[in-house]
C-alpha cells in the first residue's frame, strides 16, 4: 500500500441473513428529529427496523453485535446503529418483560439517549 492510501475503517460483518424476523420489536416509537431526518432522506423507518429485527445491527462494534446476537436468546436489550446521510441513528429494542415479550422499539439519535 502506497504512503497517500489510508484503509478503510473496519466494520462489523453482519452474521444473520434471518429470512424471518429474529425477535419481536413490540411497540415501535421514534424522536421526531429521526423521523424528519428519514423524511429529507426519502428512508422509511421500516427499512431500519426490517434489517435490526433480521440481524443486521450496522455500524456496531463486534462486543455490541456479540451482545446483540446473545440478546436474541437471553431476551436482553438490542442496540443497532446506521449512518445515514452522515448521521448516525440508533434502533433499541427493549429487554423482555416479566411476560416474556419486548415492551417496544425506539429510533432515535444517540444524543436523544
């Protein structure tokens, strides 16, 4: 590699291809910031919320998207993260409850945690 190249940044390789959802998201709510951010960028919210419930968990690094992939058997809490238009936007599905199902789904930018 020549001095003027630079490597890309490492991603995370997605390990699902689930042809069928992988979890349930329960109730799904988003900011209204995201919301107007996926508007301008002609991106529907199903999009994002169909690859995090397929397994695809974009820009995590590999303890988050081991966390996630261990999440989807323990019932613990799903963290994905996608760049769009050069702004990142999170997808949390809540733990399971005491009844065994997950409370809801939330899209939202990190600083709106």
């Amino acid at each position: 590699m020549s001095d003027d190249q630079t490597p890309a940044p490492t991603r995370r390789v997605q390990t699902h291809a689930a042809s069928r959802p992988l979890f349930q998201l329960g109730q799904v709510v988003a900011t209204p910031a995201v919301l107007a951010h996926l508007e301008k960028s002609a991106i529907l919210p199903a999009a994002l919320l169909s690859r995090h419930q397929h397994g695809d968990w974009g820009n995590v690094d590999s303890e988050d998207a081991m966390a996630n992939d261990q999440a989807i058997q323990s019932g613990a809490r799903l963290l994905s993260a996608y760049v769009l238009e050069y702004v990142v936007i999170w997808v949390i599905t809540e733990a399971m409850g005491d009844d065994g199902k997950r409370a809801s789904s939330c899209l939202l930018f990190p600083e709106e945690y």
